[in-house]
C-alpha cells in the first residue's frame, strides 16, 4: 500500500571395427548469442515451484492470458493479483493506490468484475498455477478523501464512516482518545504498538479489529475469494493488525478449493519497529515479506556482489522457512529503498541471483512504468485498467528470457545447497545448486572469461539465459556451454549479464548415461564423444564431450540425456594439430530409458 512509514521501525553395444581418418568435419548449427531448498511451508503449485509473479495491478483478464502463456509453461508456482475489492475511486487521474482503499467486500474493482476475476482464476489453475490475492484487511478509505464514488457501485461515506457492503459504522473503527492516543489519529511512535495498531495509517481509517463484527466481515471476504478459488493471501499492512486479531480471522477461513490446502499466507510487515512489530512477531500468522533481503540486494548490485558468498539469515534476514523474499515492490520501487526496472540490466542480475540462491520463496514483479510515485497504470478514463502488452506502459519482468527461463532451472534445483563458489573479488560470482543446476553473474562492465567447477555432469549444456531448453528432447534455441568430465567448464560472461546451465527435473525425463570406449591412442590424443541431440553437441565437434583417459585405454564419461529418446552418437579423436579423426561406418544408436542410468561399451 501506499505509506509514508517510519523506518526506525545396457546394454552393452557392439561397435564398428575399426576407425580411420575423416577429412570432412561435421557441424551442427547453433544460434548466436544474445544479449537452498524451498521452506516445507511453502505451497507449490501443482504443476509448478514455490516462484511467485507479482502482477501488479494488471486486470483479470491479461492475468489469465499471462497464466495461460507465460506463468504455466515457465514453471511459475502462483501468481499474486492486486486487491480484488471494491474501492474508491477518485476524480481525474486515478492513482495507483486506489485499490489501497476499500469500499466493500465485493468482487468488483478497477482490474475486473467478479465474473472476470473467477474466470482468471480458473484459467491461471488450468495453467497450474495459484493465485494469491493482495487482501487490504487493516482498514477502509481515507477520511481525507471526499469522493463517494467507487469501482464497484458500493455506496459509502467515508467522512461518517459509513461503507453498506460491509456494514460498517462509526463503532467499526478505532477512535480516540478511547484507542488511539493521538487526537489526530496519526501514528507518532513508531515503536508503539497501541499507536502503530490502533491509530490510523496514512489517514485510512483503522478497521476495530478486536471486535466479532469486523472479524466475521473480514473472514467472509477472504472465504469469498476462496469460494472462487483463491488459494493464498498476501496480507496488506499486517503490521498495523494486532497478531491475535489476525489469528482470529484467519481461523474462520475456509481450507482452498483447489488443493484442499490451507491459504498460503505471507504479511507486509516493513521492518524497524522492535518487540511485538519487529516482523519475527509476525510469524505465527504465515510468512512475512522480506524487504531487507531487497534493500540488501540493492546495496550488493550498486557495490560489489563478492559479499553475496554469505548471504543469508546472518545478515539480519528472517529465516528462509518464514520469510518471501522479493526483489522490488509497488512501495519500495517509489520510494527508492530498492532496484527497480529504471536501475536496467542491475534489476535483471538481481531477480536472477534471487531466483538461482533460493533462500526462501521469491517474487518476481511486472507492473506498468511510472514517471511520478502516484502514476495511475495504463487505463481508460473511468480508471478501469487497461490490457497488458508487455510495451506501451508496462514492464514485464516476468517475461525476460532470462528471468523466465530462471524459474525452471529454480524449480529443478529445489533441495540443492549452495556450492562450487567462485568470485573475482568484485563484481563476478558462480556458484552451483548441488550437482543439478550452475550460474555465472557478471555485474561488471566487461566480459570476463573463466574457468571454473560446475558441478555438473560432463555433457552440452543449455545457456538459458540466451536461449530456451526443452527439457523433454535437451533441444536449445541459443548457445550451449560444454561441461568436461572433471565437472569444469569454461565460460565466457559478457558484461552486466550471466550464464546460467541446469539440469532439468527427473520428472522431466533424464537419465545418466555412461559412455566408455577402448581405443589406444598417441600423446596428444584425446577422445571426444559426439551424437545427434544437443547434449551430445548436435554433431558439432566444437561442442563435443571430452572423455577421460584416468582407466586407460578405456576412455569413458556420463552425460544427462533426455529420457526415452532415440540417440545417434560416434566418438572421435582429436589431434594436437586440431584436426579430427572420426569413427568410419554406422552411427552408434540406442533409446535412452525412462529413468535412472545406463552403459555403453564400446570398442574402437
């Protein structure tokens, strides 16, 4: 919401006999190149991780087309949607935050009618993603505000605190002196809770949570948005709502339709308050939002990203299991305290960090463009929100190639601890997830070459940063970096980018296979493997798997290939001249299993 708040608070295979010289060289076309375990309480979606796509402000219907094309097919576990409720509406330029302020409970608002939003919400789980709603439960309009005309017809008079939706009266809010010190109703310390929970935030007037009225009102909303299938909430200004109040009213919501689970929850609790508003408070109630873990991101990407070796709870974070981290917001990209997509390819490199570290469970956040902080988002006259394009007045993060394809390699990295750490002292790191995924981030203003420990098995591996994987056939329409059989790769990062290789999920469809070949060769010599797919190279020879001599003259190497999938493959040697001599006769050929691994033994 919009705030000015204080921040003190096999088999076995026969082979051809015999190998000769080969003066032709085979090449397979690519493209150019172009420019720590999910928390066990964090509710993945059933075709999709824990990452969360924060539309912001994007209406009903371009949400579900993003659920549909984008979200689904790149893994996107849910989708976080502004606040479905009825709410003011202002006269002439219609600010971003009027959806901030309530009107009432209904299912009608700036980005859409009920039957708009249910239609999302279906679309978006036919795609296999959730949908999380921004619930606004701390309070109702401005009582600055002299408009009475809202998005959805409700009638309302904020002056007499009077809203029919819900029915709230006078005796519905917080007053004073009877519960706010303060005669104005301002919150004037920080560290009070009395005053940060029961006085007004912003001029909002401060729902009387203490009292069975509103908690019925409030947990009939939220079964509202469960009835028609929403599956978590992110808790708009929980901070300002007492714990047990939130306790209450989230005891009367009902478990979600769609997976029979319980609302996946997570709190806007912005830290620098102590004691009960510090946001470990919080946390009894669901996640808390992590704006730390942004302001730091920042700090790191605009310094020297070296430091991220260390990155975690030590830093002041909440722990991974209670906390959603995030890279921006609708707040914080206002005010400063964060990247945002004005810091260019910085902002791109850090959801790419947060997505490949996976501390907890991530945000990545697409919204419209703004020039001044209350810039409405792209609408028509009566303020109703235009469709997304992803051009003209919106920034989708989500889209990036880079950032997108991220979401997968997240997902199948999930349960691999950090490792493999490199960095330059400065502004380039790597590191790996386990043995499942690897990635290089250059934050610095020239290309840098390097050559370092992947952990991954030796094959031909997708950059997908540059180009999109298909897990099912390891096809990749952009570059391919080569892993040896000690696990090291070398790797060119251009600069104020990355590189980013992963292996994809067993449920994918991979197994490892090991090649092994006896030839005798001369000093010089190495043995290559090369096939028809591309984590054999595509029969480039340039992209070729270097096999190890150390059981010699049998020279051998494991690749992940994709399972159930027909492969032609030979080897070749070669020469310390550079040229190449390749196997005569037959492609060797096999199906791949459907899961765990084979052997090939074959006979030069």
């Amino acid at each position: 919401m919009k705030r000015n708040e204080s921040r003190r608070g096999t088999s076995k295979r026969s082979s051809a006999a015999r190998w000769a010289t080969v003066g032709a060289l085979l090449t397979g076309a690519l493209l150019p190149l172009s420019l720590e375990a999910a928390p066990a309480h964090a509710a993945a979606a059933p075709d999709g991780g824990d990452v969360i796509a924060n539309l912001f402000e994007w209406n009903w219907t371009s949400v579900a087309s993003e659920c549909t094309n984008v979200l689904g097919p790149k893994g996107y576990g849910a989708v976080e949607v502004a606040p479905p409720q009825d709410s003011i509406r202002l006269s002439g330029a219609h600010p971003w935050w009027e959806v901030y302020q309530p009107i009432g409970y209904d299912l009608n608002s700036r980005m859409g009618n009920a039957a708009q939003f249910a239609a999302m919400v279906t679309s978006c789980h036919n795609a296999g993603v959730k949908v999380y709603a921004d619930a606004v439960l701390n309070h109702m309009a401005g009582n600055n505000n002299t408009s009475t005309d809202s998005y959805g017809g409700d009638t309302f008079n904020s002056a007499a605190f009077s809203y029919s939706q819900p029915g709230y009266t006078s005796a519905d809010f917080h007053t004073s002196p009877a519960n706010c010190p303060n005669a104005d109703m301002s919150i004037q310390d920080w560290n009070s809770q009395t005053q940060v929970q029961e006085c007004d935030l912003s001029n909002l007037e401060d729902l009387y949570t203490e009292t069975t009225h509103v908690r019925a009102a409030e947990a009939g909303y939220l079964n509202t948005l469960v009835a028609a299938g929403v599956d978590g909430f992110r808790t708009d200004a929980a901070k300002h709502i007492n714990q047990a109040d939130m306790a209450a009213i989230l005891a009367q919501v009902h478990n979600t339709t769609w997976t029979g689970a319980r609302p996946y929850v997570y709190q806007e609790v912005i830290p620098g308050s102590s004691g009960n508003l510090a946001p470990a408070a919080f946390e009894s109630n669901g996640s808390v939002i992590e704006f730390t873990y942004a302001q730091d991101l920042k700090a790191q990407f605009t310094g020297n990203i070296a430091n991220l070796k260390t990155f975690g709870q030590s830093w002041g974070l909440e722990p991974a299991s209670a906390s959603t981290s995030m890279v921006t917001n609708h707040d914080t990209e206002r005010n400063g305290s964060t990247l945002n997509y004005k810091s260019g390819a910085n902002y791109i490199l850090a959801n790419l960090f947060e997505l490949a570290w996976g501390y907890d469970v991530p945000q990545v956040y697409a919204s419209f463009t703004w020039t001044n902080s209350d810039d409405s988002p792209p609408a028509d006259a009566n303020g109703f929100v235009n469709a997304t394009n992803c051009s003209s007045g919106w920034f989708c993060t989500d889209r990036n190639q880079g950032v997108a394809n991220m979401v997968g390699w997240h997902n199948a990295t999930a349960g691999q601890s950090v490792a493999n750490w490199y960095d330059d002292g400065s502004n380039l790191i790597a590191f790996s997830r386990g043995d499942r995924g690897w990635i290089a981030i250059n934050n610095e203003s020239a290309a840098k070459t390097i050559t370092v420990e992947t952990g991954l098995p030796a094959g031909a591996y997708c950059d997908v940063i540059h180009g999109n994987l298909t897990p099912s056939t390891g096809a990749c329409s952009g570059s391919t970096v080569t892993v040896a059989t000690n696990g090291t790769a070398t790797v060119t990062v251009p600069a104020m980018d990355a590189v980013a290789l992963y292996l994809p999920n067993a449920a994918s469809g991979t197994v490892g296979e090991s090649f092994g070949v006896n030839e005798t060769t001369t000093f010089g010599q190495n043995v290559y493997l090369v096939g028809s797919i591309p984590a054999l190279g595509s029969w480039n020879t340039g992209q070729a798997i270097p096999l190890s001599s150390s059981g010699y003259p049998v020279w051998r190497g494991t690749v992940t290939l994709p399972a159930n999938t027909y492969v032609e493959y030979k080897y070749i040697i070669k020469n310390p001249d550079g040229s190449i001599v390749w196997e005569p006769g037959n492609n060797h050929s096999f199906t791949t299993g459907g899961s765990g691994s084979g052997s090939l033994n074959d006979t030069w």
